[in-house]
C-alpha cells in the first residue's frame, strides 16, 4: 500500500521537471553533436537491433545480482568465508551491469514526456543512489571490510526494489514503452479500404479497416500498406515522412522499412505491421494483415 501511494507521490513532484527539462536538453545536444555514431549508439541502446526494449532485459541482472549478494550477506557470518566472497563478486556484477542498465534506461527517457517522463526520473535518481551505495559497499570489501560493507548494501538494495516497483508501474500502469500495435491484428481477409486514385506516391493517406489503422502510400504501380500508429508512442505516422523506402514518425523520429515494417532508426524497437495490398476489379485498394 506505502508503495501503491509512492506512485501517486511521484506524480506530483513537480521540482522534477525543471531537472527533466535540463538533462533532456543536454542529452539532446550530445546526440546532436555526436552525430550519426550518438545516434547509432543510442539505437542500440533502445534495442532496436533487438527487437525489444533493451532496458527491461538489462535491469534483471543488477536486480538479481544485488539480490542474491544481499542473501548471502545475510547468510555469511563468517567474515573470510565463500559466502562472503560470492557476496563481494555479485556486488561487483551488480554495479557493473547497473552502469549498463542507466545508459539503456537514459536512452528510453530521453524519449519520454508527461507523467511517464517525471516517473521515470525518480526511478533513475532512485536507481543512481542504489548503485552509489553498491559502489560504496564495493569499495569497503575491496578495502577488506566486508562487515561494514553491508549496511550501505541493504540501503542500496531498498532503493533498487523501491525503483523497481515504479518501473514496473511505468510499463504496466503508465504504458511506457509497450508495443502500441499489440492488439491490433488487422484483417485476415481482403479488406477493401480506398479508391485506387486516393492513394499517391510521396504521400500519406490514413485508414480505419477493421481494428487497426494503416497508412497507405504507392512506389511505382505498388500499394504499400503498414501500421498507421507507431509502436513506439503511439505517434501518428500519417503526419509523418515517407522518402527513400521508410516512413519517419513524426514524434521522436524512429523509421521504419515501409515493405518490411523493420525499426531502421529508433527509439522504436519493435517493429511496425504490415499489410498485403491489391487492386479488386472496381479499382479500390484491398488489405490484409500480411504473416509476421
Ligand atoms: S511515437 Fe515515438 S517515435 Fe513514434
């Protein structure tokens, strides 16, 4: 219950934003700066390479390093004994892939805006004291002081689990990061959705056909049909770009191959549906949701 009204806490911390403002900009401007190799390295952050968020992945294995280390802590009552070794080690792996899971987590946020945005803030500020009082704890044993190093691991390790429960509650609560197409399968029978001469090369045209919506577009004599909402954040993809092949999405710019639905550029992971085209004999565009 202390943890459903955390939530709520959060929400309202207003003094969060300006914070937000400031560090959205300057990784902003280091993604300008660094150019396409930023960018490259943002992608992958993203995971767009991996057909999924990477973040959600990653932060499991701090999670359960930091886990188990503190288990063995407790257990470990014998100073010089494998338990405390083990401990020491998987403190280490702790903070190592926690450095790992920041920098996928900053490049989710970067992307992020409203309630999502300030949420996500305090799970990363949460996260940063959890990974400074492992740190802490990490130096101690270096040092041979594992009794002492203890107490700054339980610390670390409430606010790890405190900052897990609002990252759980900005995915399955707040929708961050879930796949905006998830529900959506579209037809599995030819589905007539526009007049032939409606759909032009260059341009964008967007249509409801039965629980989904795509964006129609024409290469040469070709009808192209894909997904009209981007999985992303749900942005509007007929307000976006279609040049060379891909359409960009007019929100946060991710791009996607307009005949595969594949992510070319996010934040965007996942990739985006498309539909099977044809031309009935009255001349009107036909779609079907094409296999996956
Ligand atoms: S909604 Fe974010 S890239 Fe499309």
């Amino acid at each position: 219950m202390a943890l459903i009204n955390l939530e709520r806490v959060v929400e309202r911390l207003s003094f969060l934003d300006p914070i937000a403002d400031r560090l959205q900009s300057l990784i902003g401007q280091g993604l300008k700066e660094g150019g396409p190799t930023a960018q490259a390295a943002k992608d992958a952050l993203n995971g767009t390479w991996l057909g999924h968020p990477l973040h959600p992945a990653l932060t499991d294995v701090p999670i359960g390093a930091w886990t188990c280390s503190t288990m063995l802590d407790l257990l470990d009552h014998n100073r010089g004994g494998d338990l405390g070794r083990a401990a020491d080690l998987l403190v280490g792996v702790g903070c190592a892939s926690g450095l790992a899971a920041a920098a996928s987590g900053a490049a989710d946020w970067q992307d992020s805006y409203g309630p999502e945005r300030r949420a996500g803030l305090a799970h990363a500020l949460l996260n940063t004291g959890a990974l400074g009082l492992f740190g802490g704890s990490l130096l101690l044993r270096l040092a041979g002081r594992r009794g002492s190093a203890k107490l700054p691991a339980l610390l670390g390790y409430g606010l790890a689990a405190t900052a897990a429960f609002l990252g759980g509650d900005l995915v399955f609560r707040m929708g961050t990061q879930v796949n905006r197409n998830a529900w959506a399968a579209g037809p599995s029978d030819w589905t007539e959705v526009a007049a032939q001469e409606e759909v032009r090369e260059g341009e964008l045209l967007r249509r409801a056909v039965g629980d989904s919506e795509v964006v129609l577009t024409r290469h040469g004599q070709t009808v192209i049909a894909v997904g009209a909402v981007c999985p992303h954040a749900g942005g509007p993809l007929e307000q976006g770009q279609v040049r060379d092949g891909r359409i960009t999405c007019p929100w946060h710019g991710s791009r996607f191959e307009l005949t595969t639905g594949r992510v070319c550029q996010g934040p965007a992971s996942i990739a985006l549906p498309v539909f099977e085209t044809r031309i009935n004999q009255q001349g009107r565009v036909e779609v079907r949701r094409a296999p996956q």
